[in-house]
C-alpha cells in the first residue's frame, strides 16, 4: 500500500463512510510536493527563482560521457532531497550516474531597443 492509499484510508469519514478521492488526492499531491520541497522549472521565472535562490537540480551522465539534464527538471530545495532523487533514479536505472547541481548564477542578453533610419 503506498502513502496515498493510506491517507486516503485514513480520512473515510467513520461516520458515512465516505470520502472524495479526486480532491483528497490533490491535496495529497501539494502536500508530497511541499514535504518533499520540489517543483518543476516550466517557465522563465519559475528558472530565475530557482538560480536567484541557489537550488538544486539533478542531472546524469551516460556511458559515452554525454550529460544531460530534463528540459524541465525538478528543483530541490536542500541537498538532502536531491542527493536521494540521484539515489533514487540510480537504482532504477544501473550503469547510468546521476548527479546534482546547485544553480550557482545565469546570465541573459536583453534586447536593447535599436533605431534605425528608414
């Protein structure tokens, strides 16, 4: 049984008997996101949060060497919830080392407004 089912178990009302899975589900999910302090990295912003407040993202390297990150990786608050993703990911897939990041600074070119003559 994994943590989800026995949540779920735990908050049947003893009284009806009933509960409702899609939103005790959902609320499990922000809660195992919050717990586990990770989220994903999809947009401009939520990447410049993610350097601006030095976090972590886990990335691997095969057997030629190539490293590789997702285009949308996972951010880990803390070393410790990273360090057990790599562990993790490890295990599920032999031969293949996992390592973890912390987003240290970036840079971004802005475009500067130009005039030109017509």
């Amino acid at each position: 049984m994994n943590n989800f089912e026995e949540y779920l178990i735990k908050e049947i009302d003893p009284r009806t008997g009933e509960v409702s899975i899609l939103r005790k589900l959902q609320k499990i999910n922000e809660l195992y996101n919050i717990m586990n302090e990770t989220t994903k990295i999809n947009t401009q912003a939520a990447g410049d949060t993610a350097i601006r407040n030095q976090y972590f993202i886990v990335g691997s390297i095969d057997a030629k060497g190539d490293l590789s990150f997702s285009p949308n990786p996972t951010i880990h608050f803390g070393s410790t919830s990273a360090r057990n993703e790599c562990a993790r990911l490890a295990v599920m897939h032999p031969g293949k080392t996992f390592l973890f990041v912390k987003l240290m600074g970036g840079e971004r070119a802005v475009p500067q407004p130009r005039t030109i003559s017509i």
